[in-house]
C-alpha cells in the first residue's frame, strides 16, 4: 500500500539521476496528472489581460531531462498548456490595473452586436453626404472608381487594425490606438505621428457635431413651428447651447459599453436619413438642366487641385478607424475564443450596412442634382433647397430630427477616447478610480469646451481639408506599417509588398492633400470671423 501511495503522490519535476532506484511496477489504478495541471490559467476563460498575477508566475524549469514518471495521458504533449508558446505567451500576460479604472476598459462584456452597433454610428455621419460633389469632378466612371477602391482600402486597413488588436507573441491587448501606435513606432516617435490627428478626429468630430446639430435643431424648429408661429426663435449660437446641453447629460454615462444602445440609435437613424434623402432625391426624378459634365478649372494647377479636393472628400468619408481599437477592446478574449472573431463579425455586418449607405447615395445624389448639388451640405442642403415645397414637411422634419439624434448619439463615441484620457490623468496621479462627481465634471467641461470652439471658431470647417490631410494616414497608412512591424511579413512575399505599397501610397495622399489644403486657404482665402456663426 506504501508503494501505490508513493506512485500516486509523485512530483512531476525530474528526479536527480542519484534517487533511488524505482520501485518494481505494482498494479494500481492510472498514474494521473496533479489537479493544478488541468486548472492551469492559461486554460482559464479570463480575458487575456486579466491576468493581475501573471507576474508571479514561476520561471520554467531549467531542470536537466531526466527519466520523468509515468503518466498516462490521450492529450499529446505539444499541445498541453506547458507546451504551447502561445499559452506561455498569454501566461505572462501583464495587466494595468488601470484599466479597470478607464470608461475604454471598464467593461468588458461586449459582443459581435455591440461592436456592430459603434462601427455603425461611428462609420456614418454627415460627411458622407457630399459624397456627389467630389463626382461633379471627377465624372460617373473614375468617380465609381474611386469611392470603391476607397471603400476596399479603408476596409482592409481596418481588418489589419482588429487582427493586431491582440499580440500572441507577449499577451498583450492594444485598446487604444496610440497605445499600438507607441508599441510599433516606440514612444515618442508614436506620439508624435498619431496624437494630433487622434485628438482631432475625436474633439475636433465633436465640435463638428456641435455645428451639424445646433443648425439642423434651428431648422427642425422651423419646420415643425411653421411659418406662421408666433414663438420667438432662438438663436444660431443659443441652439448649439441647448444640443450641446443634450450631448453632456447623454454623455454621464459611465463606460464604452454602457452606450450600445444610443449606438444602435445612433446607427438606425443614421440609416434612415441616409436612405430617406438619397430615395427623395431619385423618386422627385432629375433637376431641369442637370449636366454630367466634369467642372474643370481654369489652369491645369486649378484642375489638379480639384481632382485632389474630390479625392480627398471620398478619403474623408470613411472615418471611425481611430475608435475601432476602442470598440474591440469592451469584449473579452482568451486564446481559444479571441475577440477578434467576434470583432471582425460585427465590422463586417456594419460595412455591409455602410457601403448600401454611401454607394446609392453617392450614385443617386449625383444623378439627381448633377452640377447643381451644392458644396457646401451637399445632399441635405440640395433636400430642402431644390424640395423644400415638393415634399412634405414631416419627410424633411422626420430627416432633420433624425440628423439630430445622429449626432447625439455619435458625439458619445468620439468623446469617448477624450473622457478617457483625462480620467487617466487622474488615476495615474491619484492611483485609485475617478469618482463619478468629478467623471461629471470632466465631461462637462469637454463638453461646454466643444462648445466654445464651435462659437468662437465658427470657419474651422474651412480648414477642414488641411487638418484632415494631416489625420488621413490613421486611417490609409499607419495600420500597413504597423503589420509590418509587428507581423514582420515573409520580405518580397505578397502582404509584404500590398503593406508597403498602401503605406506609401497612404502617406503621399496625405502630403499632397495637404498641400492642396494649404492652396486653397492661401488662394481663396479663410472668412476669419470670431464669435459669429452661421
């Protein structure tokens, strides 16, 4: 009996060569592995970096090979959790605690739906109703042309972001994209390409909304009162007041996660204006007089620069890649169910929706109104400027209200990142989370921030094309030379050379736009009026 006790309690470190010799074979039941071995973490269901004492994890061991004790095993050695690199990899994964603290990370109970639902309200906005005017430039044929090899750029460029949101080389989870920017480009360099153009794709998104809202609560109001209403009208700067007002309290909820519902309105009403002004447009049939004739400028420098503001208006219409780290980073992950499945799902099902958006609108815009449709709005301004007695009001109120409720919704989004980095000033200073009075405070402040630019600045739209050509490699570029960098592909091989070429070409679209910006402000000028908007 001492015996059989003595096989079943024995260690499964090596025994040194001068150990006894081994007990002669006596019939017991199977030798089995320890409990620890099959409870082992990095078999756990936990996210890949919850894994707070992965630290103390005990170094392997540097024990020499020697005869080991019997074990009767059906799982093959190679791919036990001791012998799996990825699963070393994991084991050793390192969690800031901080993360815990953050709106970003707080929850992480997302899903392929929630994804779809932020992709959806982050990836439509209003900007891709002047989608027709960058076609009165280029024509039908290169104007298809381009928005569809855009639309494929700008998709893959994604996926590359959502595969390298999780590295199986050290465990870790990028859930920011400046974080993966500082770990592929090094800290200082990263911070220097990719804070600027995110801090700008987050407030300077938000300041635009402002503008967006505010104009578009004045004329629901116009709409819905009437002509002969005897209510005394707000004005332009007192309806940004009264959305931003909206946006703050909408903005106290606490997490990432907490606002897939404002997101899903957000994504369904984004739709329905969409859809609405596009099916308006074609239905009321073609203008009198519509021209499919490309404008062309004056001087062959005039016409490069057009072709260049169109391409441009097509790059800017696809945005979100700087969130979709964000989104991917709410849904937990280890390594036999990795969030980038159920991340890749919901992109796809959202760009679905998207490109069923943009195409028609962009094709049925410009079929409608041709030349006509004018710069500045595009397709909304066309709505009411060409069908404002044709249609009926509750169709043009329905499409105002549902601009509105878009916007709310997707300032949510892009202030996001900003209300989680102002927190995390707090929690690295104070080592603790930030209390929800002072969370208030903090997006408060953003907000009524937003603000104050929005009705001081009022021509930041002006330089929209040469802040944006400073932000545009977030989306086109710098994800191609972050595969590279850390996927390391085989030299010469087919992804090596499709990253390097989209990286490069990426970075000399954004010189060239701009340039072209800086063209336009010096050639026709900026109309600088301080504390009086539109």
């Amino acid at each position: 009996m001492s015996e059989k006790n003595e096989i079943r309690s024995a260690p499964l470190t090596p025994r040194p060569r001068s150990a006894a010799p081994t007990p002669p074979v006596v019939s017991s039941p199977p030798v089995s592995c320890p409990p620890s071995q099959y409870h082992s973490p990095s078999l756990s269901r936990s996210p890949l970096l919850n894994g707070e004492h992965a630290d103390q994890a005990p170094p392997p061991s540097k024990t020499p090979k020697t005869p080991r004790t019997p074990r009767l095993s059906l799982t093959p050695r190679f791919i036990t959790p001791l012998g799996s690199p990825v699963r070393k990899a994991l084991r050793m994964t390192k969690l800031d605690p901080q993360d815990a603290w953050l709106p970003i990370t707080e929850s992480r109970n997302g899903n392929k739906y929630y994804a779809a639902f932020h992709t959806l309200c982050s990836g439509i906005g209003v900007q891709a109703l002047v989608l027709p005017v960058a076609f009165t430039i280029l024509g039908w044929a290169w104007g298809i042309i381009g928005l569809t090899l855009a639309f494929i750029w700008q998709l893959y460029t994604l996926w590359l972001l959502v595969q390298l949101h999780e590295s199986t080389e050290n465990g870790m989870r990028y859930s920011r994209y400046l974080q993966l920017s500082c770990a592929t480009f090094g800290e200082r360099l990263g911070k220097w390409l990719t804070l600027f153009p995110i801090m700008y794709l987050s407030g300077g998104t938000c300041v635009a909304l402002i503008i967006i809202g505010g104009s578009t609560s004045k004329l629901f109001f116009q709409i819905v009162c009437g002509a002969t209403c005897g209510a005394k009208p707000l004005t332009t700067v007192e309806w940004y007041l009264v959305f931003t007002c909206a946006a703050v309290v909408l903005s106290q909820l606490p997490n990432l996660n907490s606002i897939a519902g404002l997101s899903l309105v957000g994504a369904i009403t984004a739709v329905g204006y969409c859809t609405m002004i596009w099916v308006v447009s074609v239905a009321e049939g073609r203008l009198p007089g519509v021209s499919y004739n490309p404008v062309r400028g004056s001087t062959p420098v005039v016409r490069i620069f057009d072709v260049l503001n169109a391409l441009g208006i097509i790059a800017f219409a696809f945005r979100g890649h700087n969130l979709i780290l964000e989104i991917q980073a709410t849904m937990p992950s280890d390594e036999k169910h990795p969030s980038r499945v159920p991340m890749w799902q919901g992109v796809r099902v959202s760009y679905t929706v998207i490109s069923a958006c943009l195409f028609p609108l962009a094709i049925g815009g410009y079929w409608a109104y041709g030349q006509k449709i004018p710069a500045n709005g595009g397709m909304l301004t066309a709505l009411y400027q060409f069908h404002s007695r044709d249609v009926s009001q509750g169709v043009l109120g329905l499409t105002s209200l549902f601009v509105i409720v878009n916007a709310l919704s997707s300032f949510q989004i892009y202030g996001m990142p900003m209300f989680d980095d102002m927190e995390s000033k707090y929690t690295v200073r104070k080592k603790q989370p930030c209390p929800w009075w002072l969370r208030a405070i903090f997006r408060a402040m953003f907000g009524f921030g937003c603000f104050f630019v929005a009705v001081a600045i009022p021509f930041l739209g002006s330089l929209a094309g040469l802040i944006g050509g400073i932000a545009l490699p977030v989306t086109l570029a710098y994800p191609c030379f972050m595969w590279l960098k850390i996927r390391k592909p085989k030299m010469y091989g087919s992804m090596w050379w499709l990253n390097w070429f989209l990286g490069v070409l990426g970075m000399s679209l954004s010189g060239i736009l701009i340039a072209a910006g800086l063209y336009v402000v010096i050639d026709t000028g900026v109309e600088v009026s301080f504390f009086k908007p539109h």
